[in-house]
C-alpha cells in the first residue's frame, strides 16, 4: 500500500467524523477534512506517518467559481497543507473549507515553526485568523495597510493605498 493510501486510511479510520470528502488529480491524493481537526489530523500524519515536512499552507479564495461541471467549493475560502514524507518520497494534501462569515482556524504553526510564516501570509494577503497564532502582524504589507488584496473582491487597482506609500525618488 502506497502512503498516501496509508495516509487517506489514517485520516478516515481515526477521524471519521472530521473525513468531510477526498479527490486526486494526477496521482495525487488529498482529504478534506474539518477545519476545527485539522491540528490533530496534521499532528497523526507527522507523528505516525511520517509526513515530517510541511512544505505549503496557503489558501484560495473560491469567490465567483463557476467551472461548468465541476462541483461547486461549499465554502468561499479554502487553507491548503501540502505534507511531505522524506523517508518514502511521498507527497499528501489536505484541505479545509472556512466560510467568509467566521474566517478563523486553528494554527498548526505549534507542529512546525514555519507554519507561522504561511499563516501570517494568509492572514495578510486573505484575511484568515489562525486561532492561538502568536503573532498576526502583516507580512508582506504595510503595517497600516487595510484590506487583504488577493481576496477576489478587492479591486485590481487597489484603493488609492499606493498613493500613500513614501516615494523614494534619485
């Protein structure tokens, strides 16, 4: 058995109830699970898996989806976790839905340190909180900076922020 079959099984035998649904494209294979388990089910896939290395936690913002023949996502957002397992080479992802009304959910960041970077990107650039984060300072924007611009509702010429950034001019 392959380990993202062992993978899928963890996640379905000891988290039933958190198993929301599962697909694959190309070889690869991701649950999704609830948002409120996934600190759990991450820490099983590292502990007893092996999947050591978080190598992505992002995030897509499913505004205005209307692929014809695909399922329609049931949420607005979606965070991301891309695992790694260095021993056997093997790759699985899991993915939590979180609706615009209540965009938090738990960190992982206490699982791996670099997971704090990603989530304060995602707050940063979307808006979600990750509830017990110690840090939700921005990133990548100003510090004063409002609105989160890879939201899909955020207009593509900004909202007049740039024209107070400082000029800096030779």
């Amino acid at each position: 058995m392959d380990c993202q079959q062992r993978a899928f099984d963890l996640v379905s035998s000891r988290f039933g109830s958190a198993l929301l649904g599962e697909g694959a494209f190309r070889d690869q294979r991701w649950a999704i699970i609830d948002r409120g388990s996934n600190a759990a089910i991450l820490e099983a896939l590292r502990d007893d898996l092996g999947f050591s290395f978080l190598m992505d936690l992002t995030c897509v913002d499913w505004l205005g989806w209307d692929a014809e023949g695909l399922e329609r996502p049931p949420e607005r957002f979606s965070v991301i976790y891309l695992l790694y397992n260095p021993t056997e080479n093997c790759y699985f992802r899991l993915k939590t839905f979180v609706p615009e009304s209540d965009p938090e959910v738990p960190t992982v960041s206490h699982l791996w340190k670099c997971a704090a970077w990603a989530e304060r990107e995602v707050w940063d650039q979307y808006g979600l909180r990750f509830t017990n984060l110690a840090d939700h300072r921005r990133i990548l924007n100003p510090i004063d900076y409002t609105g989160h611009p890879l939201r899909k509702d955020y207009p593509l010429t900004g909202r007049g922020e740039r024209s107070n950034f400082p000029q800096y001019v030779k």
